[in-house]
C-alpha cells in the first residue's frame, strides 16, 4: 500500500472531531445538575413583588406590586410579574402570597390571578379599607381558588428540600383597623433551602421585629429582603444581629414620595456588613443557590 493512500483525510479528521464533540455534549446533557433554588426580586417600582422556582420547578409568588389606581395609575402585575412569569414559561403558581393588604403589594395581583392558574392563595386575612383588596378576594373565589389564612408556625413544604416558614403575624392578631399597625401583621416568610435562608420580611417595621426576636428561633439568612422598603422605622439593629445577612435587597421606586431607603437603615445595613441591592438602581435582582451557596446578579450596575 503506498503512503498516500495511508494518509487520513481532511474530511476523515472533521468528522472524528464533530462525533468526539457530539458525544461530548449528550454526556454532558445527562450529567445529573444539582438541584437549585432561585428568587428574583422584581422591579415593580414603590411595591414588592418576588418570584421564587425550586427545585422541582414549583413556582412562588410573593406580592404583585402596585396596580392601576394608584397615584401613577402603573400595573405592575400586567407589566412587570406576567410578563416575566411568562418569559421563564410558568403556567401555574403553585403558591400566591400577599404579605398583607395594601395597595402596593396587592394592586398588581388582579392580572396575575386573571393570567395564571393558581393553587393556592396565602393571605393574613387582615382588611384594608380601600376597594382593591375587595376586589382581589371576589376574583380568588371566582376562579375558585384555595384561600388559606396563615400565622406563625405555618409551614410550606414543596418535598424538594424547599420548606417555607411562616414567622409573622402571631396567632394573637385576629384584626386591625390601624393602616400602620398592617404593616407589622405583614407576612414574613423565611425560606430554607440545605444550608441557606432567605428572609422576606414584607412591610414588617421594629416592634414586629421585635416580637419575632423573643418569639421564633433561628432567624439567620444570607439573604433579606428589607422590611418596608428600607425604611428607618424597619430593620433594627437588634433584628440585623439575628438575621446576620451577607446580602440585602431592597424593593423601592426610584425618587419615591417617601424617601426610601432611609439613610439610618442605609447605615445600619452597611455596619452589619451586607451587600446592599435596591430595585431602583439594580433593577430585577436573582439569588440562585444549590443549598450551600447563593450567587447574586442583577439587571444593570448600581448607578
């Protein structure tokens, strides 16, 4: 046999190398993927809205933002929340939670219940006296969705390694008619997921802080979302000794009416060591973790 005819040909080597490839990536493709656990904080303007997928793919919303009839008449459900629920292929929320009833954390929920199968609505079931948490209630028993009203001790538990505890309001609270007092019966919500936590403390402000601190135990997460949108009359410095977060985020319109974040909780949030995110300079922030670290990305850089 003569050595040209011993040579390997181009065309030969090309296609060696496309198969060792092709064999490459189906390996790869069936290499098992840790499970994972993500929460984006949405940007919804002066409201809070976040949406947390686990590992087996059950979808959580907490709060819809803001909707049409507020001062910017602005739907952050129709928006913002559908949209991006729509763009990461979810069909059905397995849990809605709204923190409590006002308009900024409810507004947006009425085109997020209209667009989505539901499961189940969690609620404190503590009214307030405008029209749109009405409304909110009628469409849930309209489509009739599970309604569940929930207190401390209550426990979400998706059987993927996500568990969700309930640590506010206190089964003590049954009413109020105080629109300040709403704020501290906010739902607060610490999700554990392996060897992390991450803390959604709603609108909860210092004497609900406080009472969670002489009545739940291991309040420790890497992550908080800051109560009340940074305001200096939430996250004490009590309460930041007991979460201990390496990661703060806080959901807030950009040159808000009210000045959040206050500089106090600014403040006390940098002394205690944690990376600030704020929805109004970071736009959407997601927090992926495989149970043992949590890795923090957002839309754009802090201005």
């Amino acid at each position: 046999m003569s050595d040209q005819n011993s040579k390997v040909k181009p065309g030969h080597t090309l296609l060696s190398l496309c198969c060792v490839i092709m064999i490459a990536v189906w390996v790869w493709a069936l290499i098992p993927r840790p499970p994972v656990m993500s929460v984006t904080f949405l940007s919804v303007g002066q409201g809070d809205s976040a949406v947390l997928r686990t590992p087996s793919g059950k979808t959580v919303v907490i709060d819809c933002g803001p909707g049409p009839g507020n001062r910017n008449d602005f739907d952050a459900g129709a928006k913002v929340v559908t949209p991006f629920l729509m763009r990461e292929g979810v069909n059905r929320i397995d849990a809605l939670v709204f923190t409590h009833a006002h308009e900024d954390h409810i507004g947006g929920a009425v085109s997020v219940i209209r667009n989505f199968k539901i499961d189940t609505v969690f609620d404190p079931a503590l009214a307030h006296p405008t029209g749109k948490y009405k409304e909110v209630l009628e469409l849930i028993e309209q489509r009739g969705i599970k309604y569940r009203q929930i207190r401390r001790g209550y426990e979400i538990d998706f059987h993927d390694g996500v568990v969700i505890e309930v640590l506010n309001p206190p089964d003590s609270i049954s009413s109020t008619n105080d629109d300040k007092e709403l704020n501290n019966t906010s739902i607060v919500l610490r999700v554990k997921f392996g060897k992390t936590a991450i803390m959604f403390a709603g609108d909860a402000e210092e004497s609900a802080e406080t009472r969670m601190l002489g009545e739940c135990g291991d309040l420790t997460s890497q992550i908080l979302k800051v109560g009340h949108h940074g305001s200096r009359q939430a996250t004490s410095q009590e309460w930041l000794e007991a979460v201990q977060p390496e990661i703060a985020v806080i959901s807030v319109g950009w040159n808000n009416q009210f000045g959040h974040p206050s500089k106090e909780t600014l403040k006390r949030l940098e002394s205690a060591g944690a990376k600030v995110f704020r929805t109004d300079k970071n736009g959407g922030i997601t927090a992926v973790t495989n149970g043992r670290r949590i890795s923090v990305s957002s839309v754009r850089k802090s201005r």
